[in-house]
C-alpha cells in the first residue's frame, strides 16, 4: 500500500519481500476492513474486486448468556466495516504494482539495512545476487520478526507489551455463513467468534491454550466444540463444513517507540502487534502507512523533514487508542485464565452494558469502525 500511495505522488520505491508471491497471496490472514481503508482502495484506483467481493457489514453481534445482541455500526456512526481478506487486499496490490512496472521483488533474503543517519542503504541478495540499494528513506514494513527494528541502534527503542494467556484456535469450512455480520461470543468454556471470507465460506475461531496441540483438534471436536459456545437461545448457531484449513493465533499487544530512527521509518506490525479480538491489526498498517506516504511525499515536494519527523508521535497517538480497544476487546471476551468466578460475572455485566446502554454501543462502535487518521487526504 505504501508503494502505490507513493506511486500515486510520483515517488519511485523499490519493494523487496522475504516470501514468494504465491504464499502472500495464499496465506489467510485477517479479513476485516475498517471504512477507512475501502475508501482509500477505492479512491486510489484499487478498490473494484472490493467493491464486487467486499462483504459490507453494518454491525456485530455480541453473545453471552445464551442471547445474542446486535450493535448497529451505521446507525450509531454512519460507518461500516468490510469483509475481505488481507490476502485479497494484497493481491490487488500487487496487480496495480505490476500494472506500474516500478520494482517489486519476492523471495528476496539476506537483507540488511544500514546508513540509517544519513545516507541509507538496503542490501539483499536474489536468486543468489548480492544488491545495494542506496536511497532517501527505508519503511520497514517488515513485520513482528523482521529485520528494521532490531537494526535500530541499541537503547534507542523502548518496547511496552503484554502477553496473554491464552490464544485463537481458527478454522476456515466450506460452509455458508448462518449470520450475514459477525459474532463474538463469551461463554464460560471461553471466547468463540463466528466470521466468514465469502457466501460460501465460514471463519471461526475459539480460545485455547497458548501452548495448545492442534493435533488433539480432529475436525468433530472442533464443532462440538464451536456449537457449544456460538449456540444462542434463539437457535442461531453456525453452519457446519468440511474444514479446509486450521491454525492457531498467538495473543499479544506490543509497541515499540519511537517509530522512527533517523532515515529508517517502521509501519504496521514492526512497530506493534495487537490481540486479534476487534480486528486492528491490519488497519493499523494502513494508517501507519498513509501517514508516511504523505510526510515522505511532502518531503520530495518541500525538502522538509518536519513531516518525517512527526510521523511517529502522528501514529502513536492513534495506535495507543487501538491498543487499549484491543485489549479492551480481549479481556471483556476472554474466560480469564486461572478462571475467576466475580471476573466472569463481571464480565457479563460488562457485555450486557454495553449492548443496552447507547454510550456503550457506541464506544465499541466508533473505535471498532475505526477512529478519524490525523493526516490529510
Ligand atoms: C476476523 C478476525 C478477527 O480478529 C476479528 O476480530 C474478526 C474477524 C476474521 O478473520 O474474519
């Protein structure tokens, strides 16, 4: 996204990636858009299979207790979120980045970075070539275990996360989604959510151990189970499958700061990881990357740096917000672990408030839907 932003604003960018085009495009990921991101697909050019796959959804469903409330997104914010794989997103990337003939180059390794007070410098090798790149600014878009952060000098950083303990069993089945919005679900064998990728494809997920051994998952107890914690009163449960792929997601809230060391810029999950309950991971990327796409655009235009030099307070403002609805998210609908009798029963007035009182639908609306980017279009 942040070489067809700077395409768009006629700054060149060479793009190296670690992996091969067909796992990029393969690999299942997240799958929910804030309203931010599809407007910014849509209007930079990349937005028509979004537009004819996208799943728009005007709210959530949250379970507990055997009942099911709904929260109304667009009722309540005027916003919406969308539907659709982190791997579709980069598909279309990549297709528009063809479409430009500016560089683009998978399986790449041996990556290193360096210069970074002055005059930067990338080298990689590919398909057994050595390479040095030199250039104005490096994005390391790179990744929780990628090589930029760990390049900034020592005592520089300073890292704050959490990790919790328990994670994310998910599944994806050849099943039609039974609901047209998502579910999240607490209950007191743990959390459950019911999501979907397309009419004919259910996501789900349930809590597990972190250490958890997906080999004692065959596919009936992961039903049995997924039944037993989605099931509502109102006899809504999720469609059932043949399930084509399982893993499992570990849980944790991360951040590094500062986000910038002298010419070496970090953006999405190299600076920061959260939880996947509220799905922020990915639009955080998004908007880290809008913001640098606009200071490195204004640096060409002006020859100033004061842009580049905001980036990382402009990001961290809006980044520690999504952290703690991350968080927020995760403790309210996770069983606590050792489980606590008052921590559940107070979690369940938690969900309960916030499902019936219009302040409360509203502050999980507004920063599920995405709260506003400092930076102009
Ligand atoms: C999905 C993932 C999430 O983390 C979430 O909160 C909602 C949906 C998904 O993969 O569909």
């Amino acid at each position: 996204m942040l070489g067809h932003l700077l395409h768009r604003r006629g700054v060149d960018s060479v793009i190296i990636e670690n992996r091969s085009e067909e796992y990029v495009v393969e690999r299942v990921r997240a799958g929910v858009l804030e309203q931010h991101v599809v407007d910014l697909m849509i209007e930079t050019g990349v937005g028509a299979r979004l537009q004819r796959e996208g799943l728009r959804h005007d709210g959530v469903w949250l379970a507990f207790g055997g009942i099911r409330r709904r929260i109304d997104f667009a009722e309540l914010t005027g916003k919406a979120i969308t539907v659709y794989g982190q791997n579709e997103v980069v598909r279309d990337l990549i297709d528009a980045r063809r479409a430009t003939s500016r560089p683009l180059h998978f399986e790449v390794d041996h990556v290193s970075v360096g210069g970074l007070d002055s005059n930067p410098v990338v080298r990689y090798r590919k398909d057994g070539k050595e390479h040095e790149l030199t250039c104005d600014v490096i994005a390391g878009c790179d990744g929780f275990h990628g090589i930029c952060r760990p390049s900034f000098p020592p005592g520089v950083l300073t890292a704050f996360d959490r990790v919790y303990p328990f994670a994310w069993l998910g599944i994806l089945a050849h099943a039609a989604p039974s609901s047209e919005e998502l579910v999240y679900s607490l209950t007191d064998r743990g959390f459950a959510l019911f999501s979907m990728r397309s009419p004919k494809v259910t996501r789900l997920y349930l809590q597990c151990a972190p250490d958890e051994d997906i080999e004692a998952w065959p596919d009936e107890r992961i039903w049995s189970e997924l039944e037993t914690r989605l099931s509502t009163r109102d006899g809504w449960k999720p469609n059932t499958g043949p399930i084509f792929q399982k893993g499992i997601t570990p849980m944790r809230s991360f951040v590094a700061e500062p986000m910038q060391f002298g010419r070496l810029f970090l953006a999405g999950d190299s600076a920061h990881i959260v939880p996947p309950t509220g799905a922020k991971g990915l639009n955080l990327a998004v908007a880290d990357v809008r913001v640098l796409a606009d200071a490195i655009s204004r640096f060409y235009d002006s020859g100033s740096e004061t842009a580049l030099d905001a980036y990382s307070h402009t990001c961290l403002q809006r980044i520690w917000k999504a952290q703690r609805f991350s968080w927020w998210m995760t403790s309210m609908l996770h069983l606590g672990v050792p489980h606590n009798g008052f921590d559940y029963r107070r979690q369940i007035a938690e969900l309960d408030y916030i499902t019936s009182s219009r302040a409360g639908m509203t502050t999980l609306a507004e920063n599920y839907v995405g709260l506003p980017i400092d930076t102009p279009r």
